[in-house]
C-alpha cells in the first residue's frame, strides 16, 4: 500500500464545493462560528458592562468632560483603568 493513500475514501460525489474547488462544511454541527456557549456569553456581557462602567468613570473623573486618552484607555483595557482610576482618583463622587 502506497503510504499516500487514505485509508478512507474522500471523494463524495454529491459533495459541494466551492469556487476554489475545496469541499463545503454542510454539516450543522460543525458551523459553531457565531455562537458561543453560555460562558463565553456572560464572559462578553460583563466585559461589555465593564467597558461601559469604565468609560463612565473616565468621564466622571476627568470633571464631566471628555478626555480622548482615557476614554480609549477605559475602552480597550476597562478592567485596568478601572483598578488604576479607583486607587489614585477614588470613585469621583460615583457612589455618593
């Protein structure tokens, strides 16, 4: 047996392919691009609800005005800037 033959037929004759030739997935239970499981989805509303929380407290904190830099701070890297704001500015009259 040549070593560079499969074992297992690949060929299907009712197989789709698409316009490079390479077969299409038309199985459903291998198209998990666009859901995540229920832990990936409480993980991306937290996050969301921190980047939110975060941009809050960059505007609060920088005398109800806007700020470009801590605005892109608080949106890319909520959980630091939350943790770096808190410890040297307090909570900026958020709690009060």
């Amino acid at each position: 047996m040549d070593s560079f033959t499969p074992l297992v037929s690949t060929k299907n004759k009712n197989s789709k392919k698409d316009e490079n030739g390479c077969p299409v997935c038309t199985d459903i239970n291998h198209i998990h691009l666009h859901h995540g499981s229920s832990g990936q989805q409480i993980y991306m509303i937290f996050h969301a609800l921190m980047s939110m929380i975060a941009m809050y407290l960059s505007y609060r904190c920088n005398n109800k005005t806007f700020n470009l830099t801590n605005f892109v701070m608080a949106l890319l890297f909520p959980y630091p800037y939350i943790l770096y704001t808190l410890s040297t500015q307090g909570t900026c009259g958020i709690l009060e």
